[in-house]
C-alpha cells in the first residue's frame, strides 16, 4: 500500500460529512411553560425581559393549555419570550415584591 491509501477515514471522508441544521428550540422559558400547562395552568407570552404582551398579541387573550400551540408562539415570537400565567379560578394570588422603596406608588 502507498501512503496515500493509508489515510485515516476521517481524514479520507472528513470532507463528505456536512452539518445540517435543525428547528429544535431549547430554552428554560419553553421547558417550564410546558411544565405549567401540565400542572393545568393557561400561559401565554410576554416579550422578553419585560411584563408587556407583545405588540400585535392579545395579551391575556392568547393564553393556552396546548402545547403545540404555546410552541407556535414561541417560535413566532422567540425562545426567550417571558411566559403569564392565567390565575382565574386557580385560587392563587402572586404577592410581588421589591426591596427598592422609591418603586412603590401610592395611589388613591
């Protein structure tokens, strides 16, 4: 055999492999929101980084207990979107809080 047949396969074949690219999203958003609609909860998406609905959804409106739906939405709007939780008839109530004093408004 010459040395040019004694090439290793990868080598030999590293130029046929090609990557391909899949559609799968992974995010922490998308893993607990599809835990919350497993617990029985309606969630629906909120722009990231935000507690704003994003512009052109329905807010509240658009909440599901599908997964394959809630999917859709994160494909549309993005894997990192925040996530709502509709608490009408669950008997939950979300107590928010903050340890800056100046954010407190008063209102009569």
């Amino acid at each position: 055999m010459s040395e040019d047949t004694k090439k290793a396969p990868e080598q030999k074949f590293g130029d046929q492999v090609q990557e391909t690219q899949n559609s799968f999203i992974k995010s922490d958003y998308i893993i607990k929101s599809h835990d919350l609609i497993q617990q029985g909860y309606k969630v629906y998406l909120l722009a990231q980084g935000t507690n704003v609905p994003y512009e052109g959804s329905k807010g509240h409106l658009d909440a599901t207990n599908d997964v394959h739906e809630l999917t859709d939405m994160f494909l549309k709007y993005g894997a990192n979107s925040n996530i709502g939780i509709i608490l009408k008839d669950t008997g939950l109530l979300v107590c928010s809080y903050t340890e800056n004093p100046d954010r407190f408004i008063s209102r009569a």
